[in-house]
C-alpha cells in the first residue's frame, strides 16, 4: 500500500507556487481556497514518461488537478506498457493537454482507469505542475529516526543471551574492537546511513528507455524534493504559462 513520506521530510510548498500557480486557480473558482496541500513538479525531457498509474484514492482527495508548461503533450487514457524496448499500446482516449491549459480529474477519469504520458508525446522540454489534497488520515511511513531506534531494540533484544552487547547505533561489539570515534567501520557505516537518509530528501529521477523524467514535491507528499529546483530561471514562463490558461 502506498504511503507518504513522514511529516517533516518533505519542503513546504514554495510561495511562489502559491502566488502563480494556486491563487489563480482559486480566483478562477477551479479551486476552493485551501484545497491544495501537495505540489508536484513532473519535468519531462524529450522521450520522457510517466507509466500508466492512479493516483492512490486513500491518500489523495478528487480532483486532481495539473498545469502544463513548455510544450504541448497528451494525457493517455488506459495504456499498458512494456519494456526493453519501452511500448505503449492504444490509449483509451488521448487528451491534448496544451502549454498553459489547466486539467482537473475525477471520477471515473481518475478512479477507474490508468492514465500516463506516453513518450512519443513528449516532443520537447515539458514540464507539470501537479496540485491535489492529502487526507489527514493518509498513512505515513514511519520516520528514519524511530525506525532506526526499533531496529537497535529488536536487535538488542535477540541478543540479550549472548556475551557480547551492543551499543547505540545496533552494531555488535566484535565488529569493534576500539569503542572510539576514529574507528574506520564505525565511519563507513555512519557515512552509509547519512548518504541513505540524504537521498530520501533528493529529488526522485525516474529512468526509461534512457530518458529521463524527474519529478519534485512539496507539502504532504509521497515524494521528496530536493530545495535546488531552477525556480529563479523558470519563473516569468510559468507566469506567462498561467495567464494563458486563464484566457483559454
């Protein structure tokens, strides 16, 4: 079953996306103010996809609305897909989704059958802002921390006949035969934990067919964002992509 990322571990979502993305929705009416709560942004290369998927109803309140930047693409409707090499057969339907417009689905569309962008449709740079509702109920992983904690105590407990204890990171003493900070194992293994823990907070990239697609999130969300996204070089197109899909 899915699940979010724990409370914490995941940027709120950036002002900017407030301003030129979610207020103008609302004052639209597209929006009840203070529906949105979970930003994504899906930044497709040429040839890029995203698989046939629905969004996990438990966690996420209909509608589901997304904004197109950059390009124009299609929204397939009931694909299957294969790999090596990537195939994607006859959509159900294929919607246009324009640079600029504003797509919201629920329903049936968001409910009862997979949607995905296949990669023949993404012709040029593209890129998605995804906005939905978390439910406060949506279950969470549990924090690297506390996880981290029960692991030590399972362990400590299975060996709790034995001779030889273990110390606070869950590690047998035999692994070390000095208990102090320069000891090279102890680094090796703190440092593995840290790159683990980082990478969780990085943004996810998901490879296909030897493109690339990634994608970045903000609020309650199941995925993790990584707070070096190019906002600054990309602000005054996606402001000009929103007024456009106001006026269409």
């Amino acid at each position: 079953m899915e699940r979010l990322y724990p409370k914490g571990e995941v940027d709120d979502i950036p002002e900017w996306i407030h301003e030129m993305v979610i207020q103008p929705l609302c004052d639209a009416n597209l929006i009840p103010e203070g529906f949105v709560n979970s930003a994504v942004i899906n930044d497709y290369l040429p040839g890029g996809c995203i698989v046939s998927h629905i969004d996990p109803p438990h966690i996420f309140d209909r509608p589901i609305v997304s904004v197109s930047f950059f390009s124009d693409s299609a929204l397939c409707f009931g694909c299957r897909f294969s790999f090596r090499p990537i195939r994607v057969t006859t959509p159900v339907l294929c919607l246009p989704v324009n640079r600029g417009c504003v797509t919201m689905m629920s329903g049936y569309a968001a409910d009862d059958i997979t949607h995905c962008i296949r990669p023949q449709d993404v012709v040029k740079r593209r890129a998605v802002i995804i906005l939905r509702r978390v439910f406060p109920d949506a279950p969470r992983l549990e924090p690297l921390l506390e996880n981290r904690k029960h692991v030590s105590r399972k362990r400590k407990r299975h060996s709790s006949g034995s001779s030889e204890s273990e110390d606070e990171d869950g590690f047998n003493n035999r692994f070390r035969p000095e208990k102090t900070t320069d000891n090279s194992l102890v680094k090796c293994l703190r440092k593995v934990e840290a790159e683990r823990a980082q990478a969780q907070m990085k943004v996810t990239v998901e490879k296909s067919n030897g493109h690339e697609s990634s994608m970045s999130s903000f609020g309650n969300s199941d995925r993790s964002f990584d707070g070096s996204h190019e906002r600054s070089r990309e602000r005054k197109r996606f402001r000009r992509d929103v007024r456009i899909s106001h006026k269409r």
